[in-house]
C-alpha cells in the first residue's frame, strides 16, 4: 500500500478531525528539551502545526521521498535502514508508516537501535477494526493491494514493543464517535474497539544482567588477637 492513501484520508471531513487530535497529542507529547535530538520517521508536511522548529534545532524529519514541513531539518532514507549511530537520538516519532511499510519489523528494530536507553518513542496507527478507515480504503482501494496485510492492531505493536524492550507508559485512542461533554471535542484517551486511530508511547529499557557467581565454602581460619602481648607475656615468665 502506499502512503498516499494516509493523505487522501486527511482531506476527508474525518481526516481533517483526525489531524487536528493528532497534532494536539504530539504537541503534548514532545516534552524533551531543546537540546536533544528528536527524530521523526515519515514526513507528514504539516510538522509545524505540532512543533516549532525555529525552537526545537535538533529536530529531524527522515522520509524516502523528503517530505516534512519546509522548516524542518530532513533526511532522505529508508526507515528499515537509519543512516544514524546507534544509541543517538532522544526521541523518534513514528506517525502512521508502519502500515504502509513492508519491513515494518526491520523498521522497529532500527528504531530501537538508534534510540538512547531511556529515550522515548512514539508511534501512531490507524485502527484495523474502524469501519471508515475500512470504508476509505474500498473507496480508495486502487492505491493498495490488500487490507489485512498492512493495518496493525494495537495488541501486535504491544508484543513488538516488549519484545524489543519497551515499556509501555501511554496508550491512546483516538475515537471520533464519541464527543467529550466538557471540551465538546472527540475522546482521545480511553479504549474502544471501533476507534479510527491509535497512539502508544513507550520507553527505552535497557536491564544489564549481573551475573551470579558461586560461593566458595573454604575452611575457617583461626585469627590471633593480641599476638605481640602474647609473646612479651611469654619472655617475661621465662625469665
């Protein structure tokens, strides 16, 4: 499938709803310094509705094809294969390209490669289960080749997540049908199956395995206190 279908739906009535939850959670969701380095894997063009990047210098836009905001700093590569040192950026940003990516596992491993013990990763999805995601796809269906073999649940990116050593510290849902009483917005914390995207935020753990060594069982030793006293004792009874 190809990425073009991530912007036709953002031109939807749904779309442009879904964006602008999006850009409020990632605004949120950058709480890192002006100093480290944050990555964010997939342009969008819009990064400058999220993040300014007149403040934030160290903020990188990597995409195959260039795509990001005029003023953001960018990379052009492959997502399976960083062009980045290992254990280098603070925070990477994965917004919407797992689906879309047919070495999504290969991606994942990368990602966990160039992030720093500690460091944050966040990454969002459209809902396999939401039936106007599913509902744009058939509308759209010439831009891709098959459904199941690219939408990702939740649960899968969890298992991934943990198998890589993350720790999950947020999940979110982004649930369109449903209208917060207070804000008069859509809910997007929560849990529902049909919601039309997701977002989880996850921590780099990195565990060092302290290795157990046996004890040693040697014989007591015999410890002579007052030694020297002993011996003057012993001098002055012979004489």
């Amino acid at each position: 499938m190809k990425r073009n279908f991530l912007f036709a739906w953002y031109q939807t009535p749904r779309g442009k709803l879904l964006k602008e939850l999006e850009a409020g959670y990632l605004a949120r969701s950058i709480t890192v310094s002006c100093q480290q380095v944050i990555l964010q894997i997939g342009g969008l063009g819009w990064e400058d509705e999220f993040i300014d990047c007149t403040l934030y210098k160290n903020y990188t836009v990597l995409d195959a094809k260039g795509l990001g905001c005029a003023g953001a700093r960018k990379i052009q590569a492959k997502a399976y294969s960083l062009p980045l040192q290992s254990e280098s950026v603070d925070m990477i940003i994965l917004p919407h390209l797992l689906e879309f990516d047919t070495h999504r596992f290969q991606t994942m491993r990368e990602v966990e490669r160039v992030l720093k013990p500690e460091g944050v990763f966040l990454v969002l999805n459209f809902n396999p289960w939401s039936l106007w995601v599913r509902y744009q796809f058939l509308w759209d269906k010439k831009m891709a080749d098959s459904w199941g073999g690219h939408f990702i649940s939740r649960s899968r990116i969890l298992d991934w997540l943990k198998l890589l050593n993350f720790e999950v510290t947020v999940s979110s849902v982004f649930n369109l049908d449903t209208i917060d009483s207070k804000q008069g917005k859509p809910i997007v914390h929560g849990h529902s199956f049909f919601s039309t995207a997701y977002a989880i935020k996850a921590i780099k753990r990195r565990y060092n395995i302290i290795p157990l060594t046996p004890v040693k069982n040697e014989a007591p030793r015999l410890v002579l206190v007052n030694t020297m006293n002993t011996s003057v004792g012993v001098k002055k009874h012979d004489e």
